[in-house]
C-alpha cells in the first residue's frame, strides 16, 4: 500500500499506527520507501531514525520550477563536500536484507559510496547527463550476512552527491504500507511530478492500493475562495440596487460603479485636526525575571496591559491596574 499525502502523512505517526495494526493482522511486508535526510521538521519515519552532518542542503518539490529533478520523496539531499553523510537506523532491530539508493547524475558530478553496518558496500559516480536518475544496489546475501540495520551514503569528493530517495526490503509475506508526505501541500503537488518519474517510482513500489489524505490544506483555501464569493454576490445585489436605481445607467456599468464603492476605502482625515501633546511611556515594571512574584512576566513588561492572572495578579496588582503606582519597585 502506497499512501501520498500532507503534513499528516509526512509525520508518520498516523500511517504507522496504520501499518502496526495491519501488519499485526495480516502480516509484516518487508518494503518502504524512504526520503533522504532531514528536509524538513515534519518528516519523519516510524521505521528509521534518520540523521544527516554537516554539508547537505535540500530541494522541495513544492518550491521548485525544477520538476525533472525530483521523484515521489517530493525531497532531494545535495553534498557540496567529501564526507558528508546521511545515516537510516532501523527501529525495533528489524534487519532488511537489500537496500537501493537513488541519484540524480550531472555535469561534473561527484562520487558516493553506501555503508552498511558501517562496512563499505559499493560507490558509484554521478558524473553524467543532467537529471540521470542512477542506483546503487546492495545485498545483504552477496555480503555473506543474514541483514542489516544501519545504512549510510557518503560523498567521496567536493563535486556535488544528490539523492533522492532511499529503498530498503526484507523477505516477509504481508502488508508493506509506505508512507510519502509534503507538509502544506494540497493535491495538486502531484501534478508537478514529472509523468516518466511518476511512473518509474510507481513501477518500483507497484502498490496495490493507493491512498490519497490530502484535503486539510485544501480547506483553508476553499474558505478563502468562498469569501471571494460572498464579497462578489454581494457587490452584485449592490450593481443591482444602484441600476434599478439609476434607471438610465445601462446595468454593466452600474455594476462597476457598485463594485467600486462596495471596495473598502480608507477614511478621509479632516482638514484640520489637532496634535495630540506628547505624553510620557508608562513606566515599565522593575521585578527581575527571576523573581517568583513576577516569573510569569518578564523584566520589561509594560504596566497598563491587561492584569495577570493567578496568583501573580494579586502580588502585582499595583502594577497591572494602575500603570505601577505612585513609584516603581525595588528589584
């Protein structure tokens, strides 16, 4: 099972309690799909932690022109510098027993290699026609293991490493529920997709089922629209009133007209108003930060807002009320 969606399923906390309940019943698959570092604070994975040092940058599909460069992570990590690393660690000691790691090929591109366990396990170079995709495959049987649990890519050189996305399985008949999130995103980011990355990433997972949870980040933008409705069938029964009105005017532009005054307009400033005398800032309330009475605010909380509450409102009501008193006090 594939599911694609926002914020909710970038964070995995409801996707992987789905996956826990479905594996619990009907088995655990051995497939996932996974995004490359740490792009945003928002995605996570149930099944890996995920860690990346210093030297990597990071491409979003939602905020790029760029769309050849990315596949269904929506993410890719980018190394300007030999040794920069990104680690996957599997959670409750599953062992995997393959793992493939995608690039993106160009000009004067660098090279990287794949540890597993900590153990070299093949490199790869990334030098090549702009936007390549390439892998670098690793099996746990060639290695003479029975699996493995860490993974890591690292770049060899200073010439730029982009990964966009990590692939790992394990032999297991079941469920496999990959989980694929942009945060802020509507549905409308997956038409940004290339369609052969589309379908490449598609034939690499061939879900069974696809799952769609998108619609929260729709929903903020429908209730914009809908007020752009309610504001234009109101200028309308206002064009109307005025064209029943004018009776001459020809309807369009009485509606013009009605729209243009239904438009908020500043208020116009007298001609002559007088200056307000300047008046002293209200003195500010002396207690140290630190101090228990007034721990709920700081040092320079101005007296004259609203009181505070609890306790502190009635240690420090001469200086919430009455803008601190006939005299400040003492730290």
């Amino acid at each position: 099972m594939l599911q694609l969606g926002d914020s909710h399923t970038a964070a995995d906390f409801f996707t992987g309690r789905v996956r826990e309940r479905l594996q619990q019943t009907f088995g655990a698959g051995g497939m996932d799909y996974l995004v490359p570092g740490k792009p945003h604070p928002g995605v996570r994975s149930a099944l890996f932690d995920s860690d990346a040092s210093d030297g990597w940058s990071y491409e979003a599909l939602q905020k790029s022109d760029e769309t050849r460069r990315f596949y269904l992570s929506g993410f890719n990590a980018v190394a300007h510098r030999a040794g920069a690393s990104l680690s996957l660690k599997a959670k409750g000691g599953l062992a995997y027993d393959s793992v493939q790691v995608a690039f993106l090929k160009q000009p004067g591109g660098g090279r990287a290699e794949v540890l597993v366990d900590g153990e070299p396990s093949g490199d790869i170079s990334l030098d090549g026609a702009a936007d390549q995709r390439a892998t670098l495959d690793v099996n746990a049987a060639d290695r003479g293991a029975h699996g493995f649990h860490d993974i890591a890519v690292r770049s060899l050189t200073d010439a730029p490493v982009t990964v966009t996305g990590v692939e790992v399985n394990r032999e297991g008949d079941g469920v496999s529920y990959v989980s694929l999130g942009f945060p802020g995103a509507t549905v409308q980011l997956l038409q940004k997709l290339a369609d052969d990355n589309l379908a490449d990433d598609l034939k690499r997972i061939a879900p069974d089922v696809i799952v769609l949870a998108f619609g929260t980040n729709e929903g903020f933008k429908r209730c914009a629209r809908r007020r752009r409705l309610c504001r234009a069938v109101r200028a309308d029964r206002q064009a109307t009133e005025v064209a029943q009105a004018a009776g001459a005017a020809s309807s369009s532009s009485a509606r013009q007209t009605a729209r243009a005054r239904a438009a908020p307009a500043s208020p116009a400033r007298p001609a002559a108003r007088r200056r307000r005398a300047p008046t002293a800032p209200p003195a500010i309330c002396r207690r140290r930060p630190s101090s228990p009475r007034c721990a709920k605010r700081s040092a320079a909380w101005r007296c004259g807002s609203k009181p505070i509450s609890g306790t502190g409102r009635r240690r420090c009501r001469a200086h919430a009320a009455r803008k601190c008193g006939p005299r400040p006090t003492r730290r």
